[in-house]
C-alpha cells in the first residue's frame, strides 16, 4: 500500500512538474544566469532606485531646456505603447511609450514620437519634464483637445519585479509640453485599462495588477472632472449589474456617455492533478483560465443640474446591452479598436484554438471590422481595387469638375474686387490655396499599396486621422518566439482602395532560446525559420491572401438571431424619413443634393426645443453638414456592400433621373 501511495504521488509530482515546466523555464535561465555574473538583472531588483536613477539623469541631461524637435527615423519596434490622431492638428499622429522584448530582455521607453503626415516626416520630442518609460499605460483626447494619460507598468530587464504607475498626466499636442497632474484621491496603480472622454470628463475603467505572484483584474469606475480637477470614484448600489473585470477591452465615446465591448482577463479554475490512481482518487489544482469577453456595455452619464453645488459629480448608470449582431467569430484577443465617426474600427486579433503539452495553438487573423456603436452591429470592411470609369463618364466628371473650378474662381476674384474696391479687370488671377496644395500633394513620392491586408497580429496600434486609419506594429508568435512588428500601414476607410505602406523595416534577431529542453526540435525549428525566410522578410509564413467568409453585411438582418435584435426592433419599425446616400456617392455629393433638408431638419430641432435662432447661414450650413456627415458613415458598410453587388452586375454608376439636366429629359428618358 505504501509503494502505491508512492508510486500515484510521485506520477501526481510529474504531472504538476510538467505543467509548470514551460513558466518556469524563463525564470530558470534567469536564475542560472545571474549565479554566472554579477551585473545581470537580480530578481529583488530596486525598480525604486532605477526610476530615481532616471529621473536624475534626465533631470541633468534636460533641466533648464525648453522642448525641442528633431528629425528622426520612424520609431524603433514596441508593443503596448499608445498611438493617436492629434486631436490639435489633423495632418499629425502621436506615438508614446511602449516596450519591446526580445526573448531575453525587456527595454521601456518613454519616447514621444510626432508623425507629420502631409510632409512623410517623423520627429522625436525632447521634453525636460516627460513621464517615465513605460508600457501598457492608456490616454485619450479631452473636449479641449489635450491628451491626458494615466498609469502603465515598467520591469526590470528580465521581467522578475514590476512596477505599476498611478500618475496622471496631460499633453499638449500644440506645444508637445507635459504637465503632471497631481490630486489627492485618484485611482490606484494599473496597466492595461482604456480611457476615454465624455463632455469635459475622462473616463477611466479596468485594468489589472501584477504583482509577479498573482494577477488582479479591475471593474473600478474612475470619473476626472477636468473643469474642477478633480477625481470621482462613484458607487454603484450592491445590486446593480456592471462590467466584470477586464483589460485590454474597448472603450469609445458617445453623445449620451461611453460605449464598453470586449476584453480579457484569467478566471480561477479547478482542473485534474495527475493520473487517477487505482481504488484511490483524483486530485484537484487550481489554474487561472483565460477568458474573452464578447459583451457589451453602455454607460448612461447624466451631467448635474445647473443649480447644484460646483465640484457634483454626474450621474452614472451601467447598461447591459444585448450581445452585437455578427460579432467576430472565432472570438478573439487583442483586436484593438479606433473610434471614428461613431464606429469602433478592429484590425486583427488572435484565438487560442487548443492547449497542448507543447503549449497553446493559436490562430491569428488579419481582418479589418467596423463596429456600428449605435446599432451595436459589426460589418467586415473588405479592400476594393479602384473602379475603372468609362471614358464618356470620366469626360463627364472632368466637364462639372471644370465648370466648379471655374465658378469658385469667378467667386475668389469677385470677392477680391469687392475687398479692393476695384474692378474686375484691376484684379489679376486668383490661385486658390487648396488646390496649390492638392497639386503639391500630388507630387509627392507615392508609397507602395498592396490590395491585400498586413501579416496576421494581435496588439496592433490604432489610430484614425482625416478619415484614415494608422497601423502601426503589433505582436505575432509561432511556438515560443515572438515577433513585434516594425512597420506603419494606412487604409483610407472612405475608399478602402488599398494599404498603403508608410514604412517597414526587418524584424530583429530573436535572443531568447526555443524548445530549450528538446535539442532536435531546436534544430528543426532553425530549419522551418530558413524556409520561412524564402516565403517571407519576416521569418513568418505569409498569411492567406483569400477573404475568408464572413457573416453578411447587407442591410436584411439575418433571421437566426431574433433573441439578440429584441432591441433593435422597437427602432427598426420606425421609418427613417431622412437623407441616405446612393451607391458611388461621396460625401461631399451627398451632402450638395441633400443639403437644404438637413437644414430644415436642423431649423426643425431648433424650434422643437425653443432654441435661440439666432445662428448665421454659416452655423446651420456646418450643424447641417455635420448630421449628414454622420448620416453617410453610419451606412457606410451597406452602400459599400450594395456597391459591390452593382459592380458585379456591370453597373458603375447609380445616377437619380431627377437629378439629371433638363435637356437630357424627354418621354423616353426611361428607356
């Protein structure tokens, strides 16, 4: 009996030693390696000191300088840093922070990197008060158009002691200045959460902390009142259904309050220790599982009255919503999303397919999703290669094209005659500013553009500007390497013609040792590396070029979802009585054949709500084009997909017969 009891104990010992093999082989080698030499990375290192050492060494590099600019290179590969459209300045992105781990060491920056759109340009910030390197930190815009950021984490080089940040700062995307913000209460340290802005308020959700022993997931609501400086941790009653905790999930802005999807986090789990053991009986460990969020959150923020006290923090509610219609599937880890024009924009993802005893497969995906917020509703955005336009329709183009021209030059001399209070003949010709620069941006070097999305990743960074999406980075791994991305893409979201490639550089050597226990299948590994090198510059196979299938996106809703569009039915009943655009229409030909009923729906607001009309010709034009500009983004998907279908059937061109001029008119126009 005591040998058997030996014998189940000691299989039960090899079980345990085998699931934790893989965790700890890092943390082996880190320990064998610092026996050998005293200056590598100790595990109780003092992150304390390492940060004061920094501080003091840029506090003398930079004290006393104002904020330069340099020229520079395009920022060196990361992951986990923070990737934005200047909200000051629509032809400039922003890029800070970050991290990049190359199998044996960890490196944090703390680098903020200005991108110069018009002008292909990179420029590295110097800043004598600037936060301190980090990754997994998270910012967003405000109502005034600074940038605020909050928290992140920082380790030692091997990754043995972390290091979480509670600080609060603000940006100036104008002047590139930092600004430390400093408050008594304010939410605790964290990384991995997302924030984003309501009115003149942050909002700040989830994120975790790691200890190095243990990871703790966080649902804690954070509220900056940025008039007032001040924090609000509001409490929920005890019975009021809110988020679980997540990180890495996606947060987006909305006119009523904030709109939550998605996630990750690791749920404690019990699983079988070792073989069952003859008349004896199984035992049980504890093992934290991942877990993909797919639900969907609204956070209904209702501002205080007017007559309450300065410093009141606003009314919050969490709102469950019902789970989006074509949601991705497989679900997915690491699809990051941009908001833009009321829509979340996804670009790639990963699924852990299986667990094996050689660790996790994985399958990682190259899709580009918009998610609808308001309709709760994904659509896949798939490229198109440009149209190829009739002769006799281009030559139709360039006539009203030149009768615009035209007419905006009688206009510009007209109003220069009036403002010199000459004549017409006394005024020379009129160069107008826009097009100089549309012929000078013609002129430039175009970059490549493939028609086919970039390499599969999870963790891109995202970031729209001008109606144009960024990629910058991402992750991708095959066994136990690990490849980050040293390349930025732009995809047009209005035209979809292509991925245009701003820059891209080799991956770096991989430092850190694969399958270490199992020499032969090092030697295999180097060997499939090798072939993969002749598919591929970045020593991964290429992905395939074929689109898989995709639920539809076509405006019929599908029928085998009626529980999920309970809430979508009450809206869809009501007829929506205004403006849509036509298939081939921009938006600027939208708005020119639609532009006096959006402004008698603006004028028809204003009197609902007994508002002041006193706005000049110029403010309803803006208010009316703004709710057509919406209009055309919100159906945006469906006309592309109705596009398509017209393309395919031979039709280029949707032209209304009202529309057309009076001498194409006549009995037989129809025919």
């Amino acid at each position: 009996m005591g040998k058997k009891d030996k014998k189940s104990k000691t299989a039960e010992h090899k079980a345990r030693t085998a699931a934790k093999q893989e965790k700890k082989a890092v943390h082996k080698e880190k320990k064998g390696k610092s026996k050998l030499s005293t200056d590598s990375d100790q595990e109780d290192v003092d992150l304390d000191a390492i940060r004061a050492e920094y501080e003091r060494k840029v506090g003398a590099m930079y004290g006393g300088h104002e904020v330069t600019e340099s020229t520079c290179e395009p920022p060196s590969a990361r992951s986990s840093a923070t990737f934005i459209g200047s909200p000051s300045n629509s032809k400039e992105l922003l890029l800070f922070g970050g991290e990049y781990f190359n199998g044996a060491l960890a490196t944090f920056f703390n680098d903020l990197f200005v991108y110069l759109i018009d002008k292909d340009e990179w420029r590295k910030v110097t800043s004598p008060n600037s936060p301190l390197p980090r990754s997994g930190h998270a910012w967003t815009r405000s109502i005034s158009n600074d940038i605020y950021l909050f928290g992140g984490e920082f380790s030692s080089p091997k990754q043995g002691t972390f290091y979480h940040y509670n600080d609060f700062w603000k940006l100036n995307p104008s002047s590139r200045e930092w600004t430390r913000i400093e408050s008594k209460k304010g939410p605790p340290a964290r990384s991995g959460h997302r924030m984003t802005y309501f009115k003149h308020y942050i909002i700040l959700f989830g994120g975790f902390q790691d200890t190095s022993q243990q990871t703790k997931y966080l649902q804690d609501l954070w509220i900056y009142d940025c008039h007032n400086f001040t924090w609000f941790n509001p409490v929920l009653p005890p019975a009021t259904q809110k988020p679980d905790a997540r990180s890495s999930f996606s947060i987006h802005p909305h006119e009523a309050g904030i709109a939550l999807y998605g996630g990750y986090s690791r749920i404690k789990a019990t699983t079988a220790a070792g073989k069952q053991t003859k008349g004896g009986t199984q035992g049980t460990r504890s093992v934290l599982k991942p877990l993909v969020h797919q639900d969907t959150w609204f956070l209904r923020i209702t501002l205080p009255a007017s007559d309450t006290p300065t410093g009141t923090p606003p009314g919050v509610r969490w709102e469950r919503r019902k789970k989006p219609v074509n949601s991705p599937n497989p679900t997915r880890a690491g699809a990051t999303q941009a908001y833009h024009k009321g829509r979340g924009i996804a670009f790639g993802g990963v699924h852990d397919v299986e667990e094996s005893e050689e660790g996790i497969d994985s399958e990682f995906f190259d899709t580009l999703l918009a998610w609808n917020i308001e309709r709760n509703r994904f659509f896949q955005l798939a490229l198109r290669r440009p149209r190829v336009v009739a002769k006799r329709q281009m030559d139709d183009r360039n006539a009203r094209k030149g009768r615009g021209k035209l007419d905006e030059e009688d206009l510009l001399r007209n109003l220069a005659a009036l403002e010199t209070k000459g004549s017409l003949e006394t005024v020379g010709p009129i160069v107008n500013q826009d097009h100089a620069e549309s012929d000078d941006n013609s002129r430039k070097v175009a970059k490549p553009t493939q028609f086919t999305m970039p390499h599969p990743r999870f963790n891109a960074h995202l970031a729209v500007q001008d109606d144009t999406l960024y990629i910058f980075g991402g992750t991708y791994e095959r066994r136990d390497r690990e490849y980050t991305f040293d390349e930025m893409w732009a995809i047009d979201l209005g035209k979809l013609d292509g991925v245009q490639e701003i820059f891209k550089r080799e991956l770096e050597d991989w430092h850190g040792s694969e399958e270490e226990d199992s020499p032969s299948a090092s030697d295999d590994e180097d060997e499939s590396v090798d072939e993969d090198d002749e598919e591929g510059s970045m020593g991964v196979p290429l992905p395939n070029l074929e689109t898989p299938a995709q639920p539809d996106t076509k405006a019929s809703l599908p029928s085998e979802l009626p529980d999920v569009l309970e809430s979508e039915t009450s809206e869809t009943v009501i007829a929506d009585t205004r403006p849509h655009p036509r298939p081939f229409e921009s938006l600027r030909e939208f708005f020119a054949r639609t532009s006096t009923l959006w402004q008698d729906i603006v004028l028809d607001v204003i009197r609902k709500t007994d508002q002041s009309t006193g706005q000049s010709v110029k403010e309803l034009r803006k208010h009316a084009f703004d709710r057509a500009e919406t209009m055309w983004w919100d159906c945006r998907e469906e006309i592309t997909a109705l596009e398509d279908e017209a393309e395919e059937a031979g039709i280029g061109q949707v032209v209304s017969i009202t529309d057309r001029n009076q001498d194409q008119g006549g009995p037989g126009r129809r025919r």
